[in-house]
C-alpha cells in the first residue's frame, strides 16, 4: 500500500507539471499539412514557446502557431511576412514589402500567385507557407490578418521524426 501511494503521488506530480508545461510554456504540436514544406513537413512534431511573445515583439520569418481568422478551430503554422502599417504585395512571383523586394531564402518554388497591395493594420501580422503554391493563408482568408493575441507560440525546433529534428528559423 505504501508503495501504491508513492506511486501515486509522482504521477500527480508528474500530471500537475505536465499540464502546467503545455498549457503555460509550450505548444506541443502535430503539423497536419504541407503548407510550411521543405521548412517543416507534414507528420513533423514541434515545441513552440508560449512566452515568446509576452516579452518581445513578433518579427518577420517568425514561425508561428495561432488560431486562424476565420474561425476554425484547428491552429495553424505559417510565417509571418507582413507587420503592422507595412504593404505587402505580390507580382510577377515577388514579394513586396513598402515595395521592396523580400528576400526569402527558404522558398523552393516561386509564388504564382499575385496578390495585394494590402496595408497590415495596427497590431496586426499577415501569414504566409513557405509551401506557397500549396498553403491556405493570408492571400485567401476572408479576414487576412492576424493579432499577436491570436498567437500560440512561436515556433522553436522539430523533435520528431528523429531523423528531421531541426532548429526552426
């Protein structure tokens, strides 16, 4: 009995710190589809940091899981692009931001679709895949950007499959 009551009180220790970790300190997630290809792939797992955002600001090339516009219920993961007051646009497969050409090294493919100009409004952050031929965001959502309380996280690093454990930058 007495070794029944130990065993009982880590795993409500170990319970209590878990659910304090994940809903306080990390998103624990799944990527479900290919929107963020060759960056993160579907199946991958991924740590994002909840308190990422409550101490410093999003930045562009961020990745993030936050809770789309629209309102469904699954999070999403994309990359922000755009920040508040800046104009973003596409044309001829290049990204403007204040009509400057954005440098995207993470890219494979160019965007085929062209797409603004849009003025980000204040407080707000337009997400884009980096699978952009292949990613439902920013460009097709009804309301096309999201606030930083939207956000879950940022995401920090893959851990599995062992074989694509990665930094995410």
């Amino acid at each position: 009995m007495k070794y029944a009551l130990e065993f009982l009180k880590i795993f409500v220790i170990a319970a209590v710190l878990a659910l304090i970790i994940n809903n306080y300190l990390i998103v624990n997630a799944k990527v479900p589809t290919g929107s963020m290809e060759s960056t993160v792939m579907t199946g991958d797992r991924i740590i994002a940091n909840r308190l990422a955002y409550k101490f410093g600001e999003p930045q562009r090339g961020d990745i993030i899981i936050f809770m789309p516009p629209d309102g469904e219920k699954t999070p999403f993961l994309k990359r922000i692009i755009g920040l508040s007051g800046e104009t973003i646009e596409c044309k001829d497969s290049q990204v403007y931001i204040n009509g400057n050409p954005l440098i995207e090294p993470y890219l494979n493919e160019a965007t085929q679709m062209d797409f603004g100009p849009y003025t980000i409004p204040e407080d707000s952050y337009f997400m884009m895949g980096d699978n952009r031929n292949n990613s439902r965001d920013a460009r097709e959502w009804k309301n096309k950007y999201i606030t930083k309380d939207a956000m879950l996280g940022k995401a920090v690093f893959t851990y599995f499959p062992f074989s694509s454990i990665k930094i995410l930058k």
